[in-house]
C-alpha cells in the first residue's frame, strides 16, 4: 500500500518518532547555524584583511572530521593583527560578532576610548596591545572587564597610574607592559593584581615597602629608580637573581652597598646618576663577571680610580669633554666615567697599558705633557678629533705598533712634527681632514714608506706638492676629497703609484685630461671623482683602459 511506514521504523512507537524527528531537526539547525556563523566569520576576515589587517584561524574537531567533511566549518578566528595601519574606531565594530577572538594587536593606529569598547564583546581575549594609541584610563576601565586577559601592552599611550586602579583583581594577566614612572599609588593598584610579573620598572619616590614589592618580582629584569626613600633600598635588589639592567638617580648608597651590587655578579648594566659613592665603592668580580656596562655620572668616583681599576684591562679608549669610556678586552663590556675632563686627569691614561684603540675629542691642554700618550705601547689605532702639536706627534712617534691615524680639525703641527712618524714602522694607514696640510707637510708624509693608505679631505695640497707621494709604493688606497687646489696636473703623480687600487677625489677639478694620464694604471680597480668636472665618456675610458676589470667608477 502507498504511503505506508517502512518495516523498520514501525518498531518504533510514534513518540519516539517524534522525538527523533524533533532532534534531528534541532540538530540541523545547529549544524545550519553553526554554518551561517561560519561564512559569517569570513565575511568579517575579508573585511579585516580589505583594511590591511591579518586575520589567523584556529581549528577544532577530531581529525576523521576533518578528512570526512572539510576544515572549512570547524574553523574560526583567534587573532586580528593591525599593527601600525590606518584604522579609526569604526573598523573596530567590525569584532564585534567575532566573540571567539583571543589576541588583538592594534598598536600605532588611530583608535581612541570609542574603538576600544569593543573589546567588551570579546570575552575570549587573552593578548591585547594598544601601544601608541589615543587610549586613556576611560579606555583601561573597559579592558579591565576582560576576567581572561593574561598580557596587556599599553606603553606611550595617554594612561596615567590612576586608570591601574581599573586592572585591580584581574585574576589572569601576567605580562603587563607600560612606559609610566610609577610611584607608590601606580604600585600599590598593581599590587592587588594577584599574578603579575612585571618585566621592567621604571619609578620614582618609591617607599620601602613599594620597592620591597619591585624586588619582589620574579620576571623583574630592568629597574629604572629615582630618589628612592630610605637608606637601604640598594639591600633589596643586591643578588636579585633575575634583575640584568639597574639605573638609579639621586638615591642614598654606600660605597659597600655599590660594591656588594657589582661583586654579586648577577647585573649586566648599571646607571649610577649622581649618588654620592667614592672610589672605595668601586669593585668587579673576578674577570669582569657578568658586567657589560657601567656608567658613572657626577658621583664622587675620581678619573684616577676609574682608570686605575676599569682601565687596566681596557682594549679601546676614548674621551670628551664631558666623558671617558673604556672597552675590556677580555669581555667586552663598556664603563664609562661622565663629569668634567680636567687637566689633571691626562697622566692617569697612562694606566691603560694594554690598550689598542685611543679616541680624543677635546683639547689636550697645553700645560699637558703628552708623554702619557707615548707610554701606551699597545696602541694600534689612534684619532684625534681635536688639535695637536708637535708635542703631540713626538709621543705618537714612540708607539712601536701604531698602524693607524686619524687627525680631524686644524692642526698646529709642523713638517718636523709629522716627521716624527717615521719611527712608526708599522703605520699604515694616515687620514687627515681639514688638518690644514700644506705642501711642505706632504713632502714629510711622502717619507713614510709603508703607508697603504693615505686620505685627505679639504687640505690645501697643491700639483707640486703631490709629487711627494710617489714614493709611496706600497700605496693602494688613496683619497683626495675636496683639496680644492689640485687640478690635471695632480693625475700624473697619481698615475706613478702601480699598486694604487683605489682612487677617490670627489668634489675637486679634476676633469677629462686629467683622467687621461691614469690611462692603463696596472692596479687601478676604483674611480669615484663625483662632483669633479669630468664627462662620463672620459670615465669610460678610462674604465676601458684598464687591465682590472670589474671595479666601480662614477
């Protein structure tokens, strides 16, 4: 008979049927829900992506899923990315529905209070950053309904530490991020937070409990501190075993208290700014230990300790007018003594025997003896960014392995003084800019047998005196920058040094004759006179003529 039940479902009494027929039905509108929610996400996502932003999918399911059905519906969004790209609040709304979001990452981008109110709706959020924006603490009371937020970076925002108050109790957030100076009201909000670790601190004014909570921190890596209350605050932080970087200001210390921080071996940088430490305070573990950086500013540590106890060591040194940085050879790490440079502390560099590198960049006085400079019997590298005399140049003559020399500035050295570098029989290399360096200066340097590379930049060498450097047979780099009296003529000199290499004189006068007499240089690999007179076809052939192919020349 048409139309009659099949066999095997009349087993089944009519109200299971029903029953069966409901779930089924409700189980496909789930399923059809699920889909339309489904497409619906990424509908969302290509607008996401429309706006420059980056969109990551999680999946969900056991695998026989999958391969029996597709991943398409067993998908959905877990990350939005928006780093530094022109949103405003209104693209914001568009996160609205996607409420499985877990990290949001919109820093750099123009939203303000209004955009950040979506995240209200996304009770999944686990990672935001919203660096760099307009939020204020209106927008921070927002995030602090977000009960599953672990990291929150909010750094160079409008925040102050009274909007903490709205992260108070947050019972999952670890990482917490921020560029404010905290002070005793910003700790105690974040005090209340039960399982942050803060990575950095940056305060002011702290009392003894605060800081005591700072060192508390188990993550705490960088501590910036100004004027912290109290005479034992340094007790606190001597050992931490994960603190690296310490900078503190204006703060009471002992000299055993500094001492105890460095030889606890466990810091790598340390700030000391005007505290009122001496040299008895200053000590290293043995063979420098963890240490990378030391800079001292305005203390009561004198140049003469500093060089004596940092310096001893020191591979490369350099000063200013305001400062004196030395390199440790056998670990690399930097200390810096930052004051005053007086003339009494010249003598004390003598200290730096092993050093290779020295630096200058203000005025030897003239009631200095440069003799120390002598002394020095390591250095390999020498430059000096202000004037010296021949005083200057005798000493530079007693270093045995002198290999390089930088003179940059007026001078006040004569012939006899650059002769003094002829008993520097491994220099090699000789730069002098604006030193003044007239043709009788060059007939000296002409003298200096090994040189392998000489440079001037704006010196008044004339035609003439460049004859002088044809004696330098070892020369394969040369450099005549703005020495604005050479002209053709000076090519010929040029055109005598078989080993040269490397030519360079931008912005002089030289133009197509005088590239002519460097026609078929043996070595001559490197042209570069731009800002010369020449026409690119002379450089051409020039180019041409050379039996090394390959180089560059413009």
């Amino acid at each position: 008979m048409s139309g009659a039940m099949p066999r095997f479902l009349r087993q089944f009494g009519l109200r299971t049927l029903l029953l069966f027929c409901t779930l089924a039905a409700v189980c496909f509108g789930l399923w059809r829900s699920h889909m339309t929610w489904v497409d619906h996400q990424y509908q969302i996502a290509q607008q996401i992506a429309d706006r420059k932003g980056n969109v990551r999918w999680a999946t969900w399911g056991p695998a026989w899923v999958h391969d029996l059905f597709g991943s398409h519906y067993f998908t959905h969004v877990i990350t939005v990315d928006w780093h530094h790209k022109k949103i405003h609040d209104e693209d914001m709304q568009l996160l609205r529905e996607v409420t499985t979001l877990e990290e949001l990452y919109v820093p750099g981008t123009r939203i303000s209070n209004a955009g950040i109110e979506v995240v209200a709706d996304l009770p999944r959020l686990k990672r935001l950053a919203v660096w760099r924006t307009k939020l204020t603490d209106r927008g921070l009371e927002t995030i602090g309904k977000l009960k599953n937020l672990e990291a929150l970076d909010i750094h160079a925002t409008e925040v102050t530490e009274k909007g903490f108050r709205h992260l108070r109790g947050l019972p999952k957030l670890k990482l917490f991020r921020h560029s404010l100076e905290l002070t005793d009201e910003g700790v105690g909000h974040l005090a209340t937070i039960p399982n942050i670790e803060l990575e950095g601190v940056k305060c002011r004014g702290l009392s003894d409990a605060c800081l005591q909570w700072v060192a508390n921190q188990r993550k705490l890596i960088g501590l910036h501190v100004m004027h912290p209350k109290g005479e034992a605050w340094a007790e606190r932080f001597i050992g931490h075993p994960f603190l690296q970087s310490l900078d503190v200001g204006f703060a009471a210390m002992t000299d055993e208290q500094l001492r105890n921080l460095l030889l606890a071996n466990t810091l790598s940088y340390v700030n000391i700014h005007r505290v009122p430490v001496t040299d008895e305070g200053l000590a290293l573990p043995v063979g420098g230990g963890k240490l990378r950086g030391l800079n001292l500013y305005q203390t009561e540590i004198t140049p003469r300790a500093f060089l004596k106890k940092l310096g001893s060591n020191a591979s490369q040194v350099s000063i200013d007018p305001t400062s004196i940085v030395v390199k440790d050879g056998a670990t690399g790490a930097r200390f810096g003594w930052h004051g005053h440079v007086t003339s009494e502390m010249w003598p004390y560099f003598a200290e730096c025997q092993l050093a290779t590198s020295f630096t200058c960049d203000v005025w030897l006085p003239k009631d200095v003896d440069p003799d120390f400079l002598g002394s020095m019997k390591a250095l390999e590298n020498v430059t000096f960014h202000c004037p010296i005399d021949d005083r200057g140049m005798k000493a530079l003559g007693q270093l045995p392995k002198l290999k390089s020399l930088i003179l940059s500035g007026e001078q006040n050295i004569s012939p006899a003084g650059y002769a003094h570098l002829a008993d520097c029989e491994d220099l090699e290399s000789l730069f002098i800019v604006q030193g003044g360096v007239d043709d009788d200066e060059l007939m000296e340097i002409g003298k200096l047998k090994d040189l392998t590379s000489l440079r001037f930049y704006d010196n008044p060498i004339t035609d003439d005196g460049l004859r002088a450097i044809t004696s330098l047979r070892r020369l394969t780099f040369l450099e005549l920058d703005r020495c604005e009296q050479l002209t053709d003529e000076a090519m010929r000199w040029v055109a005598k040094l078989e080993k040269l290499q490397t030519l360079k004189c931008r912005g002089s006068k030289i133009g197509d004759e005088g590239l002519k007499h460097l026609h078929g240089m043996p070595g001559l690999l490197n042209v570069n006179i731009s800002g010369s007179r020449h026409t690119r076809a002379a450089l051409n052939a020039l180019r041409d003529s050379l039996p090394s192919k390959g180089g560059s020349f413009w």
